[in-house]
C-alpha cells in the first residue's frame, strides 16, 4: 500500500465513523448512512474499507 492509499483509506475510515456514530446517536437514518457510505467509497477510493 502506499502512502497515498494509506492517506485515502484513513480519510475514509475516519469519515465513515462519523457517520457511524451519527447513525447511532440518530442524527441519520440508514438510508442516509448508506448514501454516505457510498458517497465516501467514490470520493475515497478505499482498497480495504471498499470490498
């Protein structure tokens, strides 16, 4: 993995658990969390936080 993959999947995880944590506090449903989870796998491009 290089840096620059690196830097994406962190971005990515790190995103994806605030949306988590926003599912779970019930600031979004998860239908919305789903579209942000989708959204972040396009914007990321993750290898591992995408399979």
């Amino acid at each position: 993995m290089t840096s620059a993959q690196f830097e994406r999947e962190k971005n990515y995880q790190s995103s994806l658990w605030i949306a988590k944590s926003m599912l779970e506090k019930g600031l979004i449903d998860s239908r919305e969390y789903e579209k942000i989870k989708v959204s972040l796998i396009r914007k990321y491009m993750p290898i591992i936080g995408g399979l």
